[in-house]
C-alpha cells in the first residue's frame, strides 16, 4: 500500500521538483548509505588518479625515474601524490609536471578532507536501536477496545525522557471530497522517564477515538497508516535519538495480545526474551 515504508519514511514519487547536487551536498552523503557512499568515494578516487595519469603521460619526461610510456608508472605518481604519500622515488621534473602536482594535490587534499569528514559525521550521528514488534494488536480490555505496541530498547543502556507519539493516516471524504489527514491518537502514557526494557504503548478507543467504530475492511478502504515515533536522550552520548515505525492495515492483530517476554529470575533480576518478542496469540 503506498504511503509509508516500515521503516516511517515516505515513499513518494516527486516530480518537477529540482534537486541541487551543490545545494544538498552535505545532506546528500549523510543519507547515502554505506555501500553506496565507500563505491562512489572508490570510484571517483580511481577516475580523479587515472586523469592524471592521463596528462603526466602527456608530458614529455615530465616525471623522473618514471619509466618512458608507462602507464603503470604514471598512475602510481598520481596516486602518491593526491594520497599525498611521497615515497620519493619519482618527481615531476618539468614545468608543465609541477603545474599538474600542484593542481593534483590541491584535489587530493580536498578530497580527503571532504571523505574524512563525512565519514567521521556519519559515525558520530545519534542514532536509537528501538526495536518495534512487528504487528499491533487491537483487543478488549475493561469492556473496551485497546489498541497496543510493544516496543524494546535494543541498547544496553537507557533512553532519558522518553517520549512517544502515534498518529494515523487515512483517506476522509470531508465537503471538499476526499482528503488525507493526519490524526493523533491519545496514549494512556506517552512518556517515560526510562526507557531501558519494553514498553507498551496502549491507546484505549473510547468514543472520541479517530479508530472508534472501525473494523478491518474499513481501515483497508480508508489505506489506514499507523506512524509510531519515539523520542528522547542517550544516556551514554547525552544526544537527542529518535526512532520511528509504519504499520499497514495487515500489521493489526484483531483480537490478539501479545505473548509476555518479561520474568523475574528467583534471584531477583528480570530476563527478556527476544525469541517471543514478536509473538502474538488470540485473546
């Protein structure tokens, strides 16, 4: 169903909308993946030395103790030099050689500089290991419908101040037609203090519930998306995380709980159990 991916990120065509490479450069390289950002780094490294090992060769004798010809030769000069590596063992001995070292290792730096600091960026970004159940599941409880999310922190330590927040996306038809809206859904608790176990998000549906009424076929013909998005700080680094999750009408469990994950040990302690995390049975 289009919309939302499961991970809560749009998936959305957009046309005539122009992208500035130079503009988004930055941002650009944040959000490129890991393989694709060493390929990329790999291949215009490649292509900038074979440039240059094309016009050292252009030049007569232009490097030193570089065989005459040599294509090999002059590729490991230009390598050198953008590495900025020097071993010493050639060096540009004509004019036109030193103009070409000079323009090499301004690029070679710049490159460097820009590759180091995006990669250093992409480490040091604050990221949240939130594990999400994969289905809700909506059952009675107290004589009314509830809908619910289990959630885990997938980190050792605690997320402080955390906060939750789940809203729905769906097609209305309203005086003006038909329309996608954004509604929240109020939480029995949306915040917590500590957030380093599980955590149930609970929503009850009670009469002024955007989700009162509805059945499964209804919430498949309205394309119903639940967002989940959480909130709050690493105890470790002291950064602001976040996490986020989509669900489709198919992810909702009617009358199902989940199975419980969480015992305490005789000695005191408490035991997770990840195996049953996602499990759920009819209530």
């Amino acid at each position: 169903m289009p919309g939302l991916r499961p991970d809560g990120t749009f998936d959305v065509e957009r046309i005539g909308l122009q992208r500035s490479f130079s503009e988004d450069f930055f941002h650009i390289l944040m959000t490129t993946s890991w393989p694709k950002l060493i390929g990329a780094g790999l291949v215009l490294w490649l292509l900038l030395n074979l440039v240059f090992a094309l016009l050292f060769l252009a030049v007569p004798n232009g490097i030193a103790n570089a065989r005459p010809g040599s294509f090999i030769d002059h590729y490991a000069f230009a390598v050198q030099t953008s590495a900025t590596i020097g071993y010493g063992a050639m060096a540009p001995a004509r004019p036109a050689a030193h103009i070409l070292v000079t323009v090499l290792s301004y690029l070679g730096t710049l490159y460097t500089a820009t590759l180091t600091g995006v990669v250093v960026a992409k480490f040091a970004r604050p990221t949240a290991r939130v594990l999400f159940a994969e289905k809700l599941v909506l059952f009675e409880v107290d004589g009314h419908p509830q809908l619910q999310l289990r959630m885990a922190n997938a980190r050792g330590n605690q997320m402080v101040e955390a906060r939750v927040r789940v809203s729905i996306l769906r097609n209305e038809v309203s005086g003006h037609g038909q329309m996608r809206r954004i509604r929240d859904l109020k939480l029995v608790r949306n915040e917590t203090a500590a957030f380093n176990l599980t955590w149930t998000v609970m929503h009850d549906i009670e009469p002024d519930s955007p989700l009162r009424g509805e059945t499964p076929e209804s919430v498949l013909a309205s394309q119903t998306l639940v967002t989940v998005t959480i909130l709050g700080l690493d105890e470790t680094t002291g950064q602001t995380v976040h996490a986020r999750r989509a669900y489709q009408p198919a992810d909702i469990a009617w009358g199902h709980r989940y199975v419980d994950v969480i015992e305490t040990l005789p000695d005191g302690r408490r035991r997770i159990d990840y195996t049953r995390f996602h499990d759920t049975v009819p209530t």
